[in-house]
C-alpha cells in the first residue's frame, strides 16, 4: 500500500518492534528521533530532533500522509519533563499536521489515563478519565488535543490506549493488559488504514480473558479484531485460572503506578 507515514520517537521500544512491519508494507518510512538509530532499512529517512523544538518536528512532517506519534516519555517522570516531551511534543506533533495539511495522527495514548479504576470495573473509553500519574495526565491531554485538532481542523485521529505490549505477559497484571506484537502491529496498521475513522479512542489490548477494557464499536470502525489471549500464560506465571478469581479485586488498574511515592522506572 502506498503511504508516506511519520513515526516519532522511532528508538524507541514499541518503534523498534513496529518499523520492520509497517517499513515492509508501506515501503520505507521517515523517522523522528531525538538521538541516532543504527539499524536503519536502506527505505527509512532519519530526522534527529527533539520533540519540542517545533520547526523540526515541521520539517520532519513535510510530505507524509499519516503521523503515527510514539515519541515522549513512556513512564512516569518529574512534571517538568512531562511537561517538555509530552505535553509541549504532543502539542508540536499535532500542530506540525496542521502545518503540513497532513490527513491524520495515530496518537499512542496509555491505559495510565484510566489507572485509577478497579480491577472490578469493567470499562470503555467512553468512561471519564482517571490518570494515576503526571504520564497519565500527559495521554489525557493528548487525546483532547487531537479531539480539538479533528474538530477544528479536520485532521483524523486515532488515540490508542496501549496496554502492556511485549511479547508474552510478564506478571499477573499484564494477563489484562497484555497487547501481543501480532495484535498490536495489526491494531496500528487498522489506525493508519482505515477509511473515515474521524476521531476515535481505543484501548489497546489482546482478547484477554481477564481483560478490564470493553473495545466497544471503536474496534469495528476500525475493522480490528485481536485474537491473542494472555491467559495461555496464566499456568507459566503461577497464576490460577481466570474462573477461579474473584469479581470484588479493588486494587486499581494502574498497578504501582497509583501508588503515592512512585517516581517512575516500571515497564
């Protein structure tokens, strides 16, 4: 398919997992990244900048179709770094769309905007946000500057709550959260692709038995499907069955995140 897309924070962990496939089906793809990348493919373009200097976020932007934004900090940090990467970069990305009339952003949100919930509580992206840290915070506000970047200015959106993407579960929270690399390529493929998305938020997550997330209409706008399920996992982590769990779980989605004298470092 001929597509010319954008991927910031191209280093980065979820970039490195994405730019094989999306390199192979779009052939080639033009890179932001704050710092050199050495496994570049013969079709990729570097641009290294940072995201909060405007005019090279601009520059980077110029020509391409579709803006799949990675870029910032991934973890909870000091509200001043938030503040430089992921508020103000966010803002220049979106910004940088308008500017260079590109036709839609896939934003990579995080289920941190909706940490604070209840393991009990089932919910979708039409419930009220309730981030558990500064990070949190920062997706939140990224998924009401593409609102605004849509209604305004007619740039298409897709903002992806993306859950625990790694290539199986690593601990009891992550059979909920867990997004697989086949699912999660397919997700961000479905974002850039398909026809009239408009605005939309989606909760990137596997078909987790134990998932909290409800995709809703959203997944079938979208024409995705997941089909992984991380409770395969289950036995390997010492975990028991799903069926055998209770439904009255109050710790929070979140996970430590939610706690009061969490600074960040957790992936």
């Amino acid at each position: 398919m001929s597509m010319k897309v954008l991927m910031t924070g191209a280093g980065g962990r979820m970039a490195t997992v994405l730019r094989p496939a999306l390199c192979a089906r779009y052939g080639g793809l033009t890179l932001l990244s704050r710092g050199e990348i050495h496994d570049l493919d013969p079709s990729e373009q570097l641009h290294v900048a940072d995201l909060g200097d405007l005019d090279a976020t601009v520059e980077a932007a110029h020509g391409v179709d579709a803006i799949l934004h990675l870029g910032g900090i991934a973890d909870e940090a000091p509200f001043d770094a938030i503040l430089h990467s992921n508020i103000i970069g966010t803002y220049n990305v979106f910004e940088a769309s308008r500017r260079q009339r590109v036709k839609r952003v896939i934003f990579a949100s995080s289920n941190h905007v909706t940490g604070f919930y209840p393991c009990y509580e089932e919910i979708s992206v039409a419930d009220p946000p309730r981030p558990d840290t500064y990070y949190g915070t920062s997706k939140a506000f990224g998924e009401a500057l593409g609102r605004l970047y849509y209604d305004k200015w007619g740039i298409e959106t897709v903002s992806l709550r993306i859950g625990s993407f790694r290539v199986a579960p690593e601990d009891e929270r992550q059979l909920s959260t867990w997004l697989s690399y086949r699912d999660g390529i397919a997700l961000v493929t479905r974002a850039l692709e398909a026809r009239d998305v408009g605005y939309l938020a989606i909760y990137g997550v596997s078909a987790n038995t134990r998932s909290w997330w409800r995709l809703g209409p959203e997944a079938g706008r979208l024409g995705w499907a997941p089909t992984d399920n991380a409770e395969h996992f289950a036995a390997q982590l010492g975990v028991a069955p799903a069926d055998t769990t209770g439904t009255d779980d109050d710790r929070r989605q979140g996970g430590i995140y939610v706690d009061t004298d969490y600074l960040g470092g957790y992936w």
